[in-house]
C-alpha cells in the first residue's frame, strides 16, 4: 500500500534525524543536464527521482533548471516555496521541501531565471552546501538542472557526485551535449558524466550518437566517454507527462519505464545508494538504543507488509536492528 511505503519511509527518515550531533553526512547529488532544451531533462530527473524511491531510497528532487520551472507541474504539486525562497534565504531548504510521487521530497524551481543567475555566489555556495548536507534524511538527491551550458548550472556540475547528460539523435543536440561536456565539466569532473541518448528509435541509433560525441571526447578532450544508456520512443512517455504523472508509475512494464529503471539502480549502486544503503542505515540507528515508539512501529509495519516494496524495506531495518 502507498500509504504503508510512504509511512515506513517517514519512520526511517524520523530515526536519522534523531542520531547524536555531529557534521552533517553528504549526501551524493545526481545531476541531470542537456546541452541544450527540449531532450527531457526534467522527465528524466522526475522519473529517476521516483525510482529511487521505489527502491527504498529516500529520494529529494530539486528543481534548479535556471529557464523552465517544470518539475512542480509534473509532479502535481501545489504553489508554496520555491528554490528561490531558499536561495534568498526566506526559507530553510527543510522548510521549502514539499511530498511528491512515491514518497519522494520535492524542491520546486523558480520561473524566473534571475533568481539563479544573477544570485551571489555565497547564495549559490549556501544553497549547494544545503542540497549535500541532506544526509540525514535523504540517500540520493536528484537535481534537474536544465541546460548545462547555463553559468549556475555549470557550478552544479562542478558539485555533483554524477551528471546524466541527456542528448537525442538531433544533430543539434549532439553537438551541444559535447559542448556541455566541455564548458561544463571541468576535467577532474569529466569521468562522472554518463551520457542518456533519450528520444532514440533504436540502439545502433544510440551508439551512433554516442560514438560522435566520445570520439570528440577522446580527441579534444584526452579522456574516455563511459559506455551511454538510451531511452526508446515511446507514446506512453508524453501521455504520462500530459497526465501529469512519472511513466516508472502509470506504465511500469514499459520498454522505457525499464531502461529507466536499469539505468537509475546502476546509478545508485555506483553512488553508494543501494541496496546496502538508505533505510538500512537508518534502521540502525534505531537499534542503537532509545527508539522505542519506533521500534514499535516497524513491528506493527511488519504485521501489515502486503507488497514486495514494504516487505524490502521492512526486512532491511530488522536485519540492522538485529545485527
């Protein structure tokens, strides 16, 4: 149930914000960037977000694309504060966090691109030291961050653990995510970068993207481009996103929902995030003592469990709570 899974989420969330004092854990911030608009940047992001959620991750999706704010209408979500409200300090990032899909917490983005752009760079810094310092109660923050070749997205680049950087056979496109590469991602930065062809008809398509833009890579930039993902065409994508709602939720057994998917798990593993991570590092803060309604709470889950989802996350706090 829906509720069980965002209440066992609630549960694990409470226990990490009650461990003792200490520098906060930062948390790793997935980037999700285009050269250029239009290749699906907040789709992915959203949906990313979502999957992680699934997994049993607690999962925070910011809303930094400095030109569109659309992540707020995709994930149906009321107005109240927004990234620039942060930025500006009005609001605390806790503060402007707002429930989304699959339990995952959102940070709404700003429509006007001044509020980014034309920040302070101490704002910047402040608001990028608040995204990291999510750990205790979040595994995986998913950034959508809108064109790559954008001043503040850059700095996001320069932040993040990861960048997925979406291109589509567009041959303007593919010239423009090679272009983000390069303006963006500084070199230490570069092996990070893992390339998403979005919108592609097939995978020789996608290998032909990718092989003009690592070449480039290869050439220009003296470093080897990771192997890409790609995601197919598929009409439930936009009539997910018309109705609103995460294709991972409204049409799971899609060829796109499951690349998607795959992609999102590699990712987390890859950042630490996965199975071992997330509610079962929670769940052992609960075993170290004094959590008692907590505790308590977690066993009644365990009586109601009635799907895979609850059934992983309750086992994952019991055998830390046990260990």
């Amino acid at each position: 149930m829906i509720d069980q899974a965002n209440d066992l989420r609630k549960l694990v969330m409470q226990a990490a914000e009650s461990r003792p004092g200490g520098p906060p854990e930062r948390v790793p911030m997935l980037l999700v960037s285009g050269g250029k608009g239009g290749v699906g940047t907040t789709t992915v992001a959203v949906n990313l977000a979502v999957a992680a959620a699934q997994r049993g991750l607690r999962a925070v999706l910011i809303d930094a694309d400095p030109d569109r704010a659309d992540v707020q209408s995709l994930c149906r979500l009321r107005d109240r504060y927004t990234i620039s409200d942060v930025l500006c300090g009005r609001r605390t990032l806790g503060e402007a966090l707002q429930p989304g899909p699959a339990g995952v917490f959102v940070l709404p983005g700003a429509w006007a691109a001044v509020d980014l752009a034309d920040a302070s760079e101490s704002s910047q810094v402040r608001l990028l030291d608040q995204f990291a310092a999510l750990g205790p109660r979040a595994d995986l923050v998913v950034i959508d961050g809108g064109n790559g070749l954008h001043p503040f997205t850059r700095r996001l680049w320069r932040s993040s653990a990861a960048v997925v950087l979406l291109a589509t056979p567009e041959p303007s496109a593919v010239l423009d995510a090679y272009a983000a590469i390069k303006v963006a991602a500084g070199p230490a930065g570069r092996p990070g970068v893992r390339l998403l062809v979005n919108m592609c008809p097939s995978a020789e398509v996608a290998d032909d993207v990718y092989g003009r833009i690592a070449q480039s890579c290869r050439r220009f930039l003296g470093f080897e481009l990771p192997p890409c993902d790609w995601l197919p065409i598929e009409p439930c994508v936009s009539a997910a996103g018309r109705a609103a709602t995460p294709f991972v939720i409204s049409h799971p057994a899609a060829p796109a929902a499951r690349a998607l998917l795959a992609v999102a798990h590699a990712l987390e593993d890859a950042l630490g995030g996965g199975p071992a991570g997330g509610a079962a590092k929670c769940a052992a803060e609960i075993g170290r003592g004094g959590g008692t309604e907590l505790e308590n709470r977690l066993i009644q889950h365990g009586k109601n469990a009635d799907n895979e989802e609850d059934h992983r996350l309750v086992a994952r706090c019991q055998d830390l709570t046990t260990a």
